[in-house]
C-alpha cells in the first residue's frame, strides 16, 4: 500500500541521528495514523458503510480517519466531549481537513450515536490491536534498513500519545531498544496502556521522562525553541505537539547516542496550523539562537 518512507541522516545538537520520515509517508496521511490504519484499508469490509470514533476536534487521527474513510467510500462520524468556539467558527488545520473530506462532527458522547449495524469504530487515537498490523510494517522497514546498511545495534526513540506506536514497534524489533515518553498523560497512564495492548512486559519500550511535569496541549517556550532550532539545524518540521518534547527528553537522555539512533517522524504537521500561530502570538519574541 505505502511505499516504504526514507532514512535520513542529520545533525543535531553535536549528535548525530538517523530519520525515519514517516511524515512522507503518504500525502494525506498524518505520519503513524497511517501506519495504524494500514489494517482497514488493506482488508475487505463489505458490509460497512460508516465509520465512528471520538477524540479531540484537533487530532491527527481524526483528520487521517477522514482520508481512510473518503478512500474507503464510507461515511465518517466523530465525535468529541467539547470544542472550542474559535475553531468552530475559524476552521483550520485538521478540523478543516476533514471536514473537508466529509466528516460529520458531533459533539456528545459516542455512546450516542446510531445503532446501526455497518458500523466500524475505531478506539481514540487508534488504541487497538489492529494498529499491530501497519506498524508491524513499519518494524521491517527498520529491519531491512539496518541489514542494508550494516546497522547491527540501534536506538529507537519516537514520543508516545496512547502508546500504541512504541510498543507495537518494539514487540517487532526484539534486536534493537525502543525508547519513548510520555506527551499525553504521565509514566504510569503510558505503562496501563502498553499493558491494555500487551501482557508480555518484555515487549515493552523503555519509559523516559523529565523531572518537570508537562501538560499536553499547553504552550511551553523550551517546546517551541527546540522546534525552532529543529528546523534551523536540520532544515526538518516537526510537529508542535509531541515531538518538542520528545527531542527534549531525547537530549537530557544523550547516553542513548552511545549507539546509532533512529528518531521516528510520526508526521503531524498539519495540526502546526493551530498551534503554531498561538505559540507566535505568546513568544512573538523568542530568541532563536
Ligand atoms: C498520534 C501521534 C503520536 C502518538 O502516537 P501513539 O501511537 O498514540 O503513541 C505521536 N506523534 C504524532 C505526530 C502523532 O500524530
């Protein structure tokens, strides 16, 4: 389905990395959606019509259901707790995308939504074992690389949201350390979820953190100069939401350099649009060196 994406190398910091750009994956795709919905669009669904999920009304894998369910031919209903007046009013990023694409969005729970019976529903984020499938994929991308290229011993490091990636990724690729961290809730919600997905504790990543506590969403000026000097150094964008932290805790961690090390590009650039502009307007003078 997807053509195998590049691995780059670059500089950052004095550190030298490798770049797996999964952002380049697939135009309309958001980075890892893709690689966790490759299961629905790979396999026949003959009797479902309409896909159902929930989440936030900004979130990477609403906007890459919308694409899966316009190339599918299904409709495609979301559901969402609560939304912002500004963005109802000023759609944008991945709002706009996929309403763009059809989505019908509703606010309320899932629960409420019609009981039909050619339903698919697809878990926030796509917290499910179908996810096992394209990331499996993704796994023997890196492996094919590394045999190529005479990689033996290698780092993984990626950030985490549910989680789903890092653990799916290291249960496939038992010869090299997958390292994350926590964006969205703390260590312990990290560690419940890979549980949820896997029993077998050898199968899952390694957790770090930084001592400061971090709320996901929020604007932190050390996020957005990491980000900024990314692009600086690297010539790469990266998303505003996970990987800013990510590089953070990849960097107060440098022993991890010791070996090659893959960084993981989840894409995500397409929800910039919304958090850029406020980071703009909070830091408008941010010193970039
Ligand atoms: C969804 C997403 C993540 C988190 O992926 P999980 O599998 O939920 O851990 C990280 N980075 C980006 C850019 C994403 O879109």
């Amino acid at each position: 389905m997807f053509p195998s994406s590049p691995i780059e190398e670059y500089v950052f910091e004095g550190h030298s990395f490798y770049l797996k750009r999964d952002d380049l994956l697939h135009l309309d795709f958001s980075g890892n959606k893709a690689r966790k919905f490759h299961y629905f669009l790979q396999n026949k669904f003959p009797h479902i019509t309409k896909l159902i999920s929930y989440g936030s009304a900004q979130s990477n894998a609403m906007y890459s259901l919308s694409v899966l369910s316009k190339m599918r031919g299904w409709k495609f209903e979301y559901f969402v707790e609560h939304m912002a007046e500004y963005l109802r009013e000023n759609p944008h990023g991945n709002y706009a995308g996929a309403l763009a694409n059809g989505m019908k969005l509703t606010i309320g729970s899932i629960e409420s939504a019609n009981n039909e019976d050619n339903i698919l529903t697809i878990e926030e984020g796509g917290r499910q074992k179908e996810s096992e499938y394209g990331i499996k994929v993704l796994a023997q991308e890196i492996v094919e690389w590394q045999i190529k290229n005479s990689v033996d011993e290698l780092n993984i490091f990626l950030p985490s949201g549910t989680g789903t990636t890092a653990l799916y990724l290291q249960k496939h690729l038992s010869n090299c350390s997958v390292y994350t961290c926590p964006c969205v809730g703390d260590e312990h919600y990290l560690k419940k979820q890979f549980i949820e997905l896997e029993e077998n504790l050898n199968y899952h990543p390694t957790i770090l953190t930084l001592d400061k506590k971090h709320h996901f969403g929020k604007l932190y000026p050390e996020n957005y100069k990491i980000w900024l000097k990314l692009q600086q150094q690297i010539g790469v964008e990266f998303d505003l939401l996970y990987d800013p932290l990510g590089w953070r805790v990849l960097l107060a961690h440098s022993e991890l350099f010791s070996k090659p090390l893959l960084y993981i590009h989840q894409g995500g650039v397409l929800g910039n649009e919304s958090m850029l502009p406020r980071y703009e307007r909070k830091y408008k003078d941010i010193n970039k060196d």
